[in-house]
C-alpha cells in the first residue's frame, strides 16, 4: 500500500521470451488488419517488431482466419521475425483448436466462449447456472489439452463488456463478475493439471478495471495453485492525449501496486503507435530488475531472494486502509470555499496549475497567468499558483493582482519561507506553505494562523528523502492542532516522487485520527520528455483521483499552459470524477472491424466533441460493443462491410446504416433523444 514491491508470480514460457516470474514487463500490441489477409498482416506485423514490439497479438474470428494463422507464422519465420504471437478469440472453438498449432499463447474471452446468447436478462437457478457451466468445462477442455500438447500458454481475458448472461445473472455486469468468470476458466485448467496460464480484467471504464484487476488477485492467490500473470490494458481508451492518459492510469495504478507481468496500450491509432507508450509505461518498473551495487549491477532476482522481500500477497491487511480497494467511495472532507470556488464535501476536484514565468519578469508573469485563467474558449485553469521567494517577489505579486482585475481571486501564491508565508494570507484566495524535510514549524504555525484570514491555507510537505510515513506524521500532527482550535480554511498536500504511496499514507494517518480537511493531489515534474510528463502524472494522481483520494488536482510540469490544463481535465475524466468534455470510447479495431474505424472516430470526435459529459462508444464490432458501452449515451457499432449499426445504452435502435450515412445518423440520434447543444 506505501511502497513498490512487486507480486511473484508464476513464470510461464511465451515462445522465445518468459512473462511473470522475476522477467521483466512486457510490452504488447495487437494488428488491425484482416487476418485473411496475409500481405497487410505480415507487414503489419514487421511494423510492429521493428517497433520493439515484444508480443503480438492477431485475432481469429474463424477456422478460416485460424488457417491462415500458419500461413502468417511461416512468413514471419522466414523473415528472422520470432516474436511470440498470440490468438485472440472469443466465440468459434473450432477456431481456437486450430490457432492453437501456430502460436504461443491463445487469448480466450471467457465471456463468449461457449456461452449463450448476451444481454438475455434470462434468470439462472443453481441448477441451470451449473448445468451451463458443464457445457462451458466440455467445450474448453479440449482446447486446455490442445494448449498442452503444443506448449501453448493461455491467457484468460476477461472484458467487463462481455461478460456471460449467467455471469452477470448471479454477480452483474461488475469487477466481481468478472474476477469470478476468470476464475471459472482457470479452476477448469487447474483441474486438468494445465498450469500456463495468465489473466486480464479489462474495461473502458479505468475504475472498474482497476478493481477487476485487485479483486481477481485477492481472490485467486487465496484459491488457486500458483499466482499467475496478469495482462494489463484500458480496453477502448480511445485516441490522442486522452488514450494514453487513461491506459496510463489504469495501467500504471496497478504497477504501482506491484500487480503487472504484461501490458498493452490499446489506442484506436496505427498499433504501432501503441508500442513507445508501453514502453514508457513501464520503463520505471522495469528499472527495478537491475540495482546497482558496489560491484555492479546485481539482477533483481538475487536482490529479491537474498533480502526475501518479494511475496505473493493480498491487499487486505489489518490495519485500516485509506480507501476502499474493490469499489469506489470518495473520501469525505469538509468542504470549503477558495474565494467564489468550492472545495471539498461533495464537490467536483478543482484544477490548478502552476506559472512558470518568475514575478521577476512582471509581464511574462500576467502574460501567462491570464492565458491560464481566460484561455478563449478552451477549458481554463481554475487557479493559477505564482511563486513568492522574495520580498521583490512580493511588491511584483501586488502588482500582478491590481493588473489582472477580477482574475485576481483566481490566485494562488506558494512560498517555502514562513515570514513571506504570513503577509500572503491577505493578498490571496489561497496561500501555500511548503514544508521541508527538518523544518520545526509545528509550534508555530498553529498559533499564527488562528485568526481568521483571507486566504485559504494549503500546507504542502515537500518529500525528499525520508521514509513515507514522515510527510503525513508531520502534517497529521499539525492538522490535529488545527482542528482543535477550529480552523476551517485548511488542506493539505505532499509533493513528493511518490505521490500515489505519500498521500495514501496521509490520508491513512487522517482517517485513524478523524480528521476531515480536504486533500489537494500535487504532481511536480520536470521531464523534458513530453509523453514522459503524460505519463508519469497521470499514474502519480490519476491513481489516488480513481480510489476516491483528491478534491485538488495540481500540476506543475514543463508543458506549456493550455497542454497542462487540458491533461489535468483528462486525468478528471479518465477517472470518472469530472466530466469536463465528450467521453469518447473508443476500441483499437482488429480483423473483425469492416469500416475506417480511426477516420470515423476522428468525424464524430469533430462533430461532437462539445458536448460536455456526453458518453458516446465508437466500436468496430460486436464483440464487446454493447457491454461495453454500458455506461454510453450512444452507440457507433461496426456491423458489417462499410455498415454501422446505432444504440442508446445496450439498445440498438437502427441497423445496417451505409458508412457514409453513419455519423449524420448518429447526430440526428442525439438531438432526437434531446442530448445535443449547438457549439459556441
């Protein structure tokens, strides 16, 4: 829960590589090409290892396909390309046993195979449900010993968007079901002695995903043989900055827990364009295989197994934990009131970003605090934070209020020095003092801000080299004084390197202690490396954001202003806490997909990307449309050669629709059902 240690698990082989074990986390992508036809997949698939790309995954809709699988592998071969390749299927058995002879791993959706027909609302008495699951074990059982004769591992890869009627009949359409049709699969492999086995929990949804993913294991270490793999991935994360925003998250909140042996970054893009953000991804977790000592660099594995500090274990523990791991509940603060904006209690997370340019450059300074706080008609920083390190510092704040008018009470102005911290508290709407590491202010501070002032307070521990309990003892202890002599304007912050472990550990030591003062999330980077910056900001508060932790989102990075507020807005909407624009989800597309998936996506981002909170799903096929779009508005399925079919929610409400009709359909869709708005 505070730190990285990463789970065991089994090793399983994976052609010329391993996945689990102490191997590190590979990265994966997926063709969207026709596997029938032979030419755009191998060059496809060339792309994709001259990528670096480590597995790749074709689907395999029929017998056919499954046919053409060896004809691909033998091309590939005969070109020096050995990269393993995975079979993905969903529905055709026959498909699986002949797939199964030309690659290493076979992905098995265990939502669609061998079950019945989906979104029946049929009801199941134990009776049926176990007579349903035997004709489940008599059809994949053939495919288990068919895996084993040919080496073949298996990935059992679940999609919250196509889960089985009598799945989700007994458990719904949630994280249980999904952990629970997983489990249904592997205690059949288990039975049979197949032991090559990973699993994937994915979904659009990157909380739900999360908690899939969390309540799989604690299930599965507690009931199954070995600890196996786990595939991660945000199934339809979409395009663009807001694609690799949320597969980060989903992807990266659950390497920060230590959970993760494989991942792939599913973007509805050229798959080639997946393979440097998995890498990025990763890279920071894969750095932990090599520690370098007094003689060099010593692998992981001798590390782990002489120090016994790697094992596999739950999340639950004794102690009480800072969020609830298997569902989502916000935590509860105080709410409180940053001059006209709301904090806290059950507001939406407010957004802050911090000026670059110095009050030493007085008009570079308003130049760029005014293009964060009015930025035409993009979304705007809702607080912009200057920075105050001296006395110069402080007459050029003054001036910089005066000239920005009613914007002024849109300022926030941080200091590390306590004196300069004092004679801000009247300037501003909000006041933040960092605290550094060996700082004595605890007596202080507590009597100095007694008496009520302008400005909200933000204390802000600066977290540099001490242990991660040390930020949140310090803060809990100052917090606690406060309470006591009934200040109100308060919350709190780490700044740290690890920020997902430091604000847990606070919010942990609030909860033990009752205190209820809001939390802001603070991400300070200084990557030259822009996809870096996504990236790492994005699993540093996106991860605390999707468990319920935050009422104030904070990023200070290198991105120039109007790429730093529209990525915090992204982190907002990826984990469903603020929904600031249209919520676009979108799949990658595959060889089932018969229309220009990527060029449609970007026509009905264009036409529709004003309508704030709007959820619309942009699916290639059927295979997890509907489920998947559960939580959508509006449905644009793949049916066919250049056909699309329409949906509200799981409804399909027009069939068979001409491509080229397809998306003025789709916007008369939604005026009709009264969603739409005219643009500004």
């Amino acid at each position: 829960m505070y730190q990285y240690r990463r789970r065991l698990t089994r090793e399983i082989s994976f052609g010329k590589i391993a996945l689990g074990g102490y191997q590190p986390i590979r990265v994966e992508s997926m063709t969207n090409t026709h596997t029938m036809d032979t030419e755009a997949t191998v060059r496809q698939c060339r792309s994709l290892y001259e990528a670096g790309c480590e597995i790749i995954r074709l689907t395999v809709p029929t017998e056919k396909d499954a046919e053409n699988l060896g004809v691909i592998r033998e091309r590939l071969r005969r070109d020096g390309i050995d990269t393993p390749l995975v079979a993905d299927i969903h529905f055709s058995a026959r498909a699986a046993l002949k797939a199964v002879e030309f690659v290493e791993n076979i992905r098995v959706n265990p939502g669609n195979y061998a079950t019945k027909q989906k979104f029946s609302a049929e009801r199941y008495s134990d009776a049926e449900y176990l007579q349903e699951l035997e004709h489940v074990r008599e059809e994949f059982a053939p495919l288990v010993e068919k895996a084993r004769t040919y080496g073949a591992s298996m990935r059992i890869g679940t999609n919250h968007g196509s889960l089985s009627d009598r799945v989700v009949s007994r458990y719904g359409n949630s994280p249980e079901g999904m952990a629970e049709a997983a489990l249904e699969f592997a205690r059949i492999c288990e039975d049979m002695g197949y032991h090559e086995l990973l699993f994937s929990m994915k979904s659009s949804n990157v909380r739900v995903m999360i908690q899939a993913y969390r309540l799989l294991v604690e299930k599965a270490d507690s009931e199954l043989r070995y600890a196996y793999p786990l595939h991660l991935g945000v199934t339809e994360a979409g395009d663009g900055d807001e694609g690799r925003v949320k597969s980060a998250m989903g992807i990266g909140a659950l390497l920060e827990d230590g959970l993760g042996d494989t991942i792939r970054v599913s973007l509805t893009e050229d798959p080639v364009n997946e393979v440097p953000v998995g890498f990025a991804i990763v890279k920071k977790y894969n750095d932990f295989h090599l520690v370098k000592g007094d003689r060099g660099s010593i692998p992981l594995k001798q590390v782990v197994e002489s120090r016994n500090r790697i094992t596999p274990q739950g999340l639950l523990s004794g102690e009480e934990l800072p969020f609830a791991p298997f569902s989502y509940s916000r935590r509860s603060s105080i709410p409180l009131a940053i001059d006209d904006l709301e904090a806290g209690g059950d507001r939406v997370p407010l957004v802050e970003t911090g000026v670059h340019a110095p009050l030493g450059a007085p008009e570079a300074a308003l130049a760029e605090t005014s293009a964060r706080l009015e930025p035409g008609n993009a979304i705007r920083s809702e607080i912009a934070d200057v920075r105050v390190d001296s006395e110069t510092d402080l007459r050029m704040l003054e001036k910089l209020l005066a000239d920005l008018g009613d914007d002024a009470s849109r300022v926030s102005a941080s200091t590390s020095d306590s004196s300069l911290f004092l004679r801000l508290l009247d300037k501003v709407a909000k006041a933040r003092l960092d605290i550094r590491e060996g700082e004595q202010i605890g007596n202080v501070l507590p009597g100095a801000l007694a008496a009520p002032r302008r400005a909200v307070v933000e204390l802000s521990f600066v977290h540099e080299n001490t242990g991660i309990s040390v930020p949140a003892e310090v803060l809990g202890s100052i917090a606690g004084k406060l309470r006591d002599m009934g200040v109100q304007k308060l919350l709190f912050s780490v700044i740290s390197s690890q920020t997902v472990f430091a604000v847990r550990k606070l919010v942990q030591v609030f909860r033990s202690r009752g205190i209820d003062y809001p939390v802001a999330v603070r991400y300070r980077g200084n990557s030259a490396d822009r996809l870096d910056t996504l990236i790492e900001s994005s699993i540093q508060t996106g991860t605390l954001f999707c468990d319920g932790i935050g009422d104030l989102l904070a990023l200070e990075t290198p991105l120039a202003a109007q790429d730093e507020i529209s990525l915090a807005y992204n982190i907002l909407q990826g984990a469903r806490v603020r929904m600031s624009r249209t919520e676009f989800i979108s799949c990658p597309g595959c060889g089932r997909t018969y229309f220009d998936l990527e060029h449609a996506t970007a026509a009905i981002k264009k036409r529709t990307g004003h309508l704030k909170g709007l959820k619309i799903g942009i699916m290639g096929c059927i295979v997890n449309g509907p489920g998947e779009m559960a939580d959508a508005d509006f449905g644009y399925v793949g049916a066919g050669r250049n056909r699309i079919s329409l949906y509200v929610g799981r409804e399909c409400v027009a069939e068979n629709i001409a491509e080229d009709q397809a998306v003025d359909r789709l916007i008369a869709l939604i005026r009709e059902r009264g969603k739409w708005v005219d643009p500004a």
